[in-house]
C-alpha cells in the first residue's frame, strides 16, 4: 500500500502503539533482542494505507512480544527514503521497515542507480496483507462497465485520461498494464497521493482514476465514484459486486499492492523466525482480520520464505512493464 490518504479519524482508530509492560514469553526471553524499543519506520506519511496498517499491526504485536513497538514516518521518494533508511540500520532487530510493492519492486527497478538493492539488502519477515487497486470513473462518464469503458476509449483515443497517485505507484503501473492490455490510448494525470487524486474524480476534473481500494473505498460506498472494477485476480470481500479486470473483460489482468514487514540484510535467524510466527498470529486475530478486511485488505500472515519469494516475482513482473513504458521519469 502506497500512501493514499484515509481519514482522521480511521488514522486514530488504529493508534500509536504504547509501551506494554507485558513480561517476554520465553521463547522470546532466549532471544537476543536488541535493547529498548523497536522502531517501524513507515516509509510514507502519516495518514495513508500504509500507516493505518502499520499502527494496527505495531500495536497487536507489542502485546504479543512485551516490547514496545515506535513507528516512524519517514516519508518522500516513493517510499525509497524510508527504505533505504532501513537498509542501513543495524542488523539487531531494533529497526523494521514496512515494505511495499513500491518499496521493494517498482522503486529499484525505476530509479538508476537504486539506493539499495531489494533482495540483498533486505531480510524478509512476512507478508501482513494484499490490497487490490481498483478502476473508477466519475459519474459523468457513461461506461458501466470495463467493456463500455474500452469501447468509448477506442471510440476516442486521446480524448480521455486517468489520475493516480503519482508516477511509479502501484496505481499507476496498473493503469499503464490497462493500457497496454485492453489496446486504448489514455494519457497518465500523476498526482501527489491518492486524496487529490480522488478529489479531482469526485469533482470531474479527471474521468478515469485508479486507486488503491483501501482508500477509494469509502468514496465507492458514498456513490462519488463508480468502481467498474478490481485489479486481482479474486474479488475483493469488501466489494463481492465489483468485477475482477479479468472478469470484466481483460484477461490475464492482474495487480496489487501489499504491506509486509522487513529487517535489514543480516538480522539473526531466531529473531527472524519468531518474529513471523508471532505476525502470523497477530494476522489470525479475529479483531485484526475484521479491521484489514474494513480496511479493503486481505489479511496473509506468511513465513519468511513466501515473502522472499513474492519479492522476487514482482522484480519479474514489473521489470519489463516499466521498460516497455521508458522509465518512470519522477519531478
């Protein structure tokens, strides 16, 4: 999840985490842990997807492991300054990083050189949850449909175009997949996160948006926006009604976003291991499942493995969409 904007008071509902006095079990108590508390740095803004997830999850697994858990904003270059903050910390576990497709896909594949390399650099933990994006138009626009949408587009070309949250966010890259995919010409509005972004729509200065669900989400439910579809391959729980792209008439059409929880390159395996396990434990809770799935999330919790290996399919994934579009070329 990039940092779409969501609402003050969904932002409070998750809260800081604050210091629990919570004795360490003892599985943890055999650990070396690093001394005092553990920082999460968010590599966007307060306020957006990303953050609202990780104040969830910081919280819920301060309570599981007795420590308290700091989360940090550290925001700008698309999540790559945050990251790469992560990537030199020390390797003691003091410091994790809440990572993205951004952070750990499109972000090193776009910016030459790169900062940090997103395998090497990088110790996988687990995938927290999966968030697709989602096509909408405004409700100027007559398509009802993504079909309806293609055929006006190919009826027009040049004449539409499509807002995001900026160039190089997941939106983005899924807009330019669309593009690609259903043979239409649309020109790419990038704007500076989702919240202005959506505005526009809602006020008909754009057509065409895509957007991460979990922030277009309460305008869906508002009417402001019409959902014609969602990027991954399964519907998504919180819309049963609203497509897949696939479904809707692009075959093969499939892209998300996620939060997944890393350490720098080189943090001790027992730390790394247990931490997991206890992440999928705080996914499992009934009351995190509910809040991810308000969210527009689908809630994962996996082991280090998984996430090693989703890493390393989204750098082939993205890689030649991104070339094919001649770079990301940001201000």
């Amino acid at each position: 999840m990039t940092g779409t904007t969501l609402s003050r008071r969904e932002l409070l509902k998750c809260g800081a985490a604050a210091a629990l006095s919570t004795p360490l079990s003892g599985a943890w108590a055999q650990t070396a842990l690093p001394k005092g508390p553990i920082t999460l740095i968010v590599p966007f803004a307060a306020g957006g997807a990303t953050d609202v997830v990780s104040r969830l999850i910081a919280q819920k697994l301060s309570e599981r492991i007795g420590r308290t858990i700091v989360v940090e904003n550290a925001g700008g270059g698309g999540g790559s300054i945050g990251a790469t903050k992560v990537a030199k910390a020390p390797a003691d576990g003091s410091t994790l990083l809440m990572g993205t497709v951004a952070t750990h896909a499109i972000n090193p594949l776009s910016m030459s050189p790169s900062p940090y390399d997103p395998v090497r650099d990088f110790t996988p933990i687990s995938l927290i949850a999966k968030v697709p994006n989602v096509l909408l138009v405004g409700n100027s626009v007559k398509a009802q449909s993504v079909r309806e949408l293609i055929a006006l587009l190919k009826a027009q070309p040049g004449k539409f175009s499509y807002g995001s949250s900026g160039v190089g966010t997941p939106p983005h890259l899924s807009g330019e997949l669309f593009k690609s995919m259903a043979g239409v010409d649309i020109a790419h509005i990038p704007y500076k996160g989702g919240g202005p972004a959506m505005t526009d729509l809602v006020g008909g200065q754009i057509p065409i948006l895509f957007d991460v669900l979990t922030g277009a989400a309460s305008h869906i439910r508002a009417g402001s926006a019409r959902a014609l579809a969602v990027t991954t391959d399964k519907r998504s729980p919180s819309f049963p009604d609203v497509p897949t792209m696939a479904e809707a008439g692009v075959p093969g059409y499939e892209t998300y976003t996620w939060n997944a929880l890393f350490g720098p390159a080189g943090v001790p395996r027992p730390f790394v291991e247990q931490l997991s396990r206890e992440l999928q434990k705080v996914v499992a809770e009934p009351e995190v499942q509910a809040r991810l799935k308000e969210l527009s999330a689908n809630p994962v919790g996996s082991t280090p493995e998984a996430l090693a290996a989703l890493v390393k399919a989204e750098l082939e994934k993205w890689g030649p969409v991104i070339k094919a579009i001649g770079g990301l070329k940001r201000d």
